[in-house]
C-alpha cells in the first residue's frame, strides 16, 4: 500500500499569528488514511512542530547542498531536522526559477537531506511554452532522471508534478494531462528503481488544487495526494482537501 500525503507549502508566507491555522488543523485530529505534512517558513518550523506534534508534519522548503558551513542565509538539512522537520521540499518551480537551480543542483541537495534523515519532495513540472510543444513527457523523465539521486526508496522519496503554468493560477492540467504524467512518472520509476520501489514512491499533484477540484484529481490513477500552495494557508479549505483525499 502507497502512503497517501496532503502537503502544503505556505512559500514566503506566516509569522507567528499563522500557527492559529495550524493550530485549528492539528485539532480535527489525524486522518485515517492519510499523511498531513505543513512545510511552513523556516523561522516557524520550530514552532509548527511544537503545535502540530503527531498529528501534522513539518517540513522545510529547500536546504543547502551541504551540511553547514560559510554560506550566509542558508539553511541546512540537518537544521532542518533539528529543528523538527521530517521533510523537505527540493526542486521546486519557484526555486528553480528564482535561484537557478538545475537538476543537478537538486539531486545533491536530495542526497544531503536523505543524510541527514529527511524525506524528501522533489517537485517536477514542465512549462506552459513546453506543454504547448508536446514536449511535457520529455521534461518530466530528463527533470526525474538528473534530479533523483540513486538509491531512492518508497520512505525517503515523495514526487511532486506541478505544471508551471498551473501554480497560483487557477488553470489546471484536464485529469486526462495529470493521469498520462502520472502514469508515465510511475513507470519511470519503476524502471529505474526497481518495481517494488518504483511502485511505493508517493506521487503528488500540484498546482492550484482547492477543495471543489481535489476529489477528481485525487480519483485519477497514480495520484495519491497533493502539494498545495494557497489553499493550504487557511485551514478550513485545507481540512476539506484532507478529508477529500482521506475518503479517495
Ligand atoms: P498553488 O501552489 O496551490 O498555490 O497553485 C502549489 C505549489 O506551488 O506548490
């Protein structure tokens, strides 16, 4: 059985008055089939993990390719962890957009947190000129391939598609678009890691899910769970993309 994962990724966004929301939503209680994971800024880990305790967990949204050391503003995989986080997003869009963060650059960072002790979320997602161009497939394998390291198991590994143009956009990808992506990521991930691996790994969908879109994206084959932006800012709505992925 694949783990089922709601994350949300609260990006540049909550001061210490956000822990209320977390609060709220650490005290619907866990979900029965379901992992809830928040990755808050890295000045309130430390603080959501105190709120969330077992029910909801932490994680950061980048770390450093190396453990410590003279790299002013950065942050750790292991400060990550110690401060409480089990997680770690990597290679997301914005990342990659913002810093310049090639493949390469992800797959090393994916090593120091698997160091390090953390699972990590590495986000794959193809442009809206690229999709235009049929040529999403062919982003998706090359961004897998240079952006996993070797030795990726069910445990240490999540998988993110989040389609560039879809994130805060309010477009999304038609069920058929996610279920080929999907399909297509599992497969490759079979294929290099073996099946059983491959067939373990959660596989996440990103890009503007809200509470009237999650029960049909989450009924599509290969997808079990989500990495929500916006909507994971406010409790009740994403309480009810829980509940929706708890009851898929
Ligand atoms: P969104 O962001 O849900 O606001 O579209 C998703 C993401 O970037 O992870």
């Amino acid at each position: 059985m694949r783990r089922k994962l709601a994350a949300g990724n609260w990006k540049m966004n909550g001061t210490a008055a956000a822990l209320a929301e977390l609060e709220t939503l650490t005290a619907k209680g866990a979900p029965e089939n379901a992992q809830v994971l928040i990755c808050p800024p890295s000045t309130l880990i430390s603080r959501a993990k105190d709120v969330a305790g077992d029910i909801i967990s932490i994680g950061g949204q980048d770390c450093h390719a190396n453990q410590s050391g003279a790299h002013t503003g950065d942050v750790s995989a292991e400060m990550l962890k110690d401060a409480g986080a089990t997680h770690v997003i990597l290679g997301h869009s914005e990342r990659r957009e913002d810093h310049n963060e090639r493949d390469e650059d992800v797959r090393i960072k994916a090593k120091t947190a698997w160091d390090a002790g953390l699972v990590t979320v590495i986000c794959v997602g193809e442009s809206l000129s690229e999709r235009e161009a049929d040529n999403t497939l062919d982003i998706i394998g090359g961004q897998l391939a240079g952006s996993i390291p070797d030795g990726a198991t069910g445990e240490n590994l999540v998988v993110a598609y989040e389609p560039i143009w879809a994130i805060g956009t309010g477009k999304v990808p038609t069920l058929s678009q996610i279920g080929d992506v999907h399909d297509f990521m599992r497969a490759r991930l079979e294929r290099r890691f073996g099946e059983g691996v491959g067939r373990t790994v959660p596989l996440l969908y990103g890009g503007s899910v809200k509470p009237g879109n999650a029960p049909e994206i989450f009924a599509v084959s290969n997808v079990d769970g989500a990495l929500v932006g916006g909507a994971s800012l406010k409790a009740n709505d994403f309480g009810a993309i829980i509940a929706a992925l708890d009851a898929s």
